[in-house]
C-alpha cells in the first residue's frame, strides 16, 4: 500500500467516524445560544462605551454605535476591532516550534543535526519547514514557489531513477561541487568559491539543458536529480532556477544550500542571498 | 451568493421556527447559514481532528463555524463560503497543536494524552499517519489534510489556503515524501 493509499483509507476512517458522532442539529443549538450570549455581552460592551462618549460629550460618534437587542446593529460583526473582510489568518510564531529557538531580532536557530542559525529577511516567512535532522526549508513571503532548503549530510544522487549515491561525487563540498558543475543535464553552469560562515565554499549555478532527459520522480513531478537529504529530493525540472552553495561542517557531512524559485524567473532568487548569507552552523 | 445557496425544506422549516422563537436573526441570512453548517460541520469535525488532534477538535470546528456566523453577511458573498470557514479552521488546529506540543512532552511523560483518553480509538495505523501529519511543517499539514479529508485538488487547495498552486505542489510533494518516509511506504500514488 502506497502513502497515498493509506492516506486515503485514514481520511475515509475519520470522515466515517465524525459523520456517525457528529449531531448538526445539537451543536447549532449551542452555536446559537453561544452568538445570543455574545450578542448581548457586545450590546452592554457597546452601551457603556456610548454612555462614556455621551458623558464625555462625544455624542456625535455615540448614537451611530450604539444598538438594542433586535435591531440590525446588534447582528452585524459585534468586535469593534474586526475587520470588515473576513480575515482567518492568525499569524504563524515560529517560537511554538519545539525545534526552533527563537533568539530576538529576527534570529532563529533550528535544530538540525548541527543546529542552523538564520537571521530572517523581511521578505521570507517565519515559518521553517523541519522535514528531518537533516532537512529544513524556508519559503518567501513576498514571492510564491520561491524559498531556500538547507540539506546536512547531503548525498549526491546518480542521474537515474534510483535516488541512490553516485560515487563518483566524492565526499567533500568541493569534490561534490565539481560533480555537480559537470552534471551532464546542466547548462551555462557557474563554479565559484565563497566564504559563508567563515568556510570556505563552493557555489554553482547552472540551467537545465533543454531536452536533457529527466528520470527520477519526484512525487507530481519528472526531475534530473541532485541530492537526497534526509526525506528531501531535489532535481533540476523546467522553470525551476536558483544556486546551490556547499561547503563542509563537522557534524553535518556536506551540506548543500538550495536557493530555489519555481516559475518565478531567472533572478527570483536574488532577494534569497540575505537569508543565505546569514546562515551559520553549530 | 446568499440568496443562490440550495434552501430545501427542512432549512425552510428550521428557520421558520428560529423565527416563530423570536430569535434576533435575519431569516434569509439564518437560513443559508443553518444549511450551510448542516452540511460542513461534520467534514469539518474530521478535519480538525486530523489536524489538532482529537481532544479540542470539535470545539475548533464550532469555533470556526461561529466566527463564519458572526460575519455571515461578508462570508455569504465570498465565491465558495466553506473554504473560508475551513482555513479559519485549519489555522485555529494548527496553531494549537504547535502551542500544544511542549505539553504533549509531559503528558506522554505520565502516559495520559487526552486524545487518546478521549476519543474512540482510530485504527492504530490511521491514527499514526495522522500523528504524522500533525509532525509536518504547519502549511504541508494543512495541505495534506485538505487533499485527503475533502479530496480537493491543488487549485481548491491554493484557493483555500491563500497561496499559489505551484505552492501548493511543493508542499504536497514534500509532505507525501516525509510521509512515506517516516511510514516506510512508497510514494507511488493511485491511478
């Protein structure tokens, strides 16, 4: 049985459990009781308010505010400070996260095998996505499909369909870099040393070469594979642009920094270097 | 919207009385909406269970499905009302599973996890799977509950959640991969 398959099974097992327990009739009961007590709560809110205001000899706001049980005004929104459009998004606080330490001013240290520390952009969301020990991913906020993976103890995968390790990458930042460069499914491909977190790196950029064949899978998709990280895949695929970046931490094998952007243009990516500049290891 | 949703008998009826009872509600808004819940609440149940956790879960729903009463008037005119309703309810689970997940290490710690305390017990394999999901990042999570619970795909998904397609491929595809990992299943989907 597939994932999907038994993700299917378990959605049916729990639709068939809340249909049989659940009463809509008894709960709307409750629901309604639960709006009435509200209602009048917001009424009593509203009437002292205006009575303040009316007191203070701000009746000019006071009468518009101000309802009676029965009338339109007590049936509208009742929190002053609602908006008006519908708004249902709390806002995500990374800090609930047990694997992520929030350290102030932006600065987020997530525990991966070798924990990553990470000041975050204004333009990246304060979510991290913690796949595995060794897989974490952080999307933008100002542009969709667009985000950046890191991978500990990377291992870099054959051009095939099996996700397997291709030996002949080496095992160091610099030996899988040069791999990675000559890939033949690559195009226009850039190797370049830098510094990031005071290592000695290794960043390559690259295209896919069009036509190049892509055989592994990668859930919906066809890819030429790169790495496996923890449960993360990764692979070159049409519209799919960005930089990996390399380098060697003791504790964490490789490491590859995977600075993405689907469909979003070949300088999407762009607005992802201060979040990869920031990242430091242990 | 409000006045093109399905209004059959027994909705009629319910609101008939809801205003024979004097109730302070617009009949034709407590009409729509009292259809409306009848037919969401229970998937609705089951998707805050999934997401949460069974403990509070059905107060998440009614919580959900409240704050849609509350602004009936703005929620009736959106193009599909129950997705608003079910984000408000996937953010609420999701939220509280995160802020839940510290206590849930000493609960485990004296063996006394309210979902299983409270609820009837799912099969084993099933309840683990949820457990996992539960382990995803909070946007994969949401994603992958809608998928399986209301079988929508990743146009209704991305409607629902606010977000892109191409965001939600990503997150469906990676939350299927940690699946299958950590249920050491292949990620082969059916035809």
């Amino acid at each position: 049985m597939s994932i999907d398959d038994l993700a299917r099974a378990a959605a049916a097992d729990v639709r068939r459990r809340a249909a049989r327990e659940v009463v809509p009739e008894r709960r709307l009961g409750q629901l309604h009781r639960t709006r009435r007590t509200n209602n009048v709560l917001s009424v009593v809110a509203v009437l002292t308010i205006g009575a303040v205001v009316l007191i203070g000899g701000g009746a000019l706001f006071g009468h518009n505010q101000i309802g009676t049980p029965g009338s339109e005004t007590a049936s509208v929104p009742t929190t002053p400070s609602q908006p008006r459009t519908p708004s249902p998004d709390p806002t995500p606080d990374p800090c609930h996260d047990p694997a992520v330490t929030c350290l102030g001013t932006n600065r987020f240290r997530v525990q991966l095998a070798v924990p990553v520390t990470v000041t975050l952009p204004a333009n990246f969301e304060a979510t991290f996505s913690i796949f595995s020990r060794d897989a974490m991913e952080t999307h933008r906020s100002d542009l969709d499909t667009t985000g950046v993976t890191v991978l500990e103890h990377a291992i870099p995968v054959k051009y095939d369909a099996s996700w397997t390790r291709d030996p002949t990458a080496g095992t160091s930042a610099k030996s899988v870099a040069s791999w990675l460069f000559k890939r033949p499914f690559l195009t226009h491909a850039t190797l370049t040393q830098v510094t990031l977190d005071g290592r000695i790196a290794w960043r390559v950029t690259a295209d896919l070469k069009p036509g190049a064949a892509l055989p592994a899978a990668k859930s919906d998709w066809s890819v030429a594979p790169t790495f496996v990280g923890g449960p993360v895949t990764e692979g070159y695929r049409q519209a799919l642009n960005g930089e990996y970046t390399l380098l060697d931490v003791p504790g964490a094998g490789v490491t590859v920094i995977w600075s993405w952007s689907l469909g979003q243009g070949p300088g999407a990516t762009l607005k992802n270097q201060d979040y990869v500049d920031s990242l430091t290891f242990g | 919207m409000t006045s093109m949703s399905p209004v059959g008998p027994e909705t009629q009826s319910a609101a008939e009385a809801l205003a024979a009872s004097g109730q302070v509600i617009e009949l034709r808004s407590a009409e729509t909406f009292e259809a409306f819940y009848r037919r969401e609440l229970p998937a609705l149940v089951a998707f805050a269970r999934v997401l949460s956790g069974s403990a509070n879960a059905d107060d998440i729903a009614q919580e959900a499905m409240l704050a849609a009463y509350r602004q009936w008037d703005s929620v009736a005119l959106l193009d599909v009302p129950a997705a608003w309703v079910r984000r408000v309810c996937a953010n609420r689970s999701v939220s509280l599973f995160r802020r839940r997940t510290v206590e849930a290490r000493a609960l485990l710690r004296v063996g006394a996890r309210r979902e299983e305390a409270e609820s009837e017990p799912m099969a084993e394999e099933h309840g683990r799977f949820w457990a996992e999901v539960r382990r995803l990042p909070r946007r994969q999570a949401q994603v992958i509950a809608l998928h399986y619970i209301y079988d929508l795909g990743v146009a209704d998904i991305a409607s629902t959640l606010g977000c892109a397609e191409g965001t939600v491929k990503v997150h469906l595809s990676r939350g299927r991969s940690a699946l299958a990992s950590r249920m050491n299943r292949s990620t082969e989907e059916s035809p």
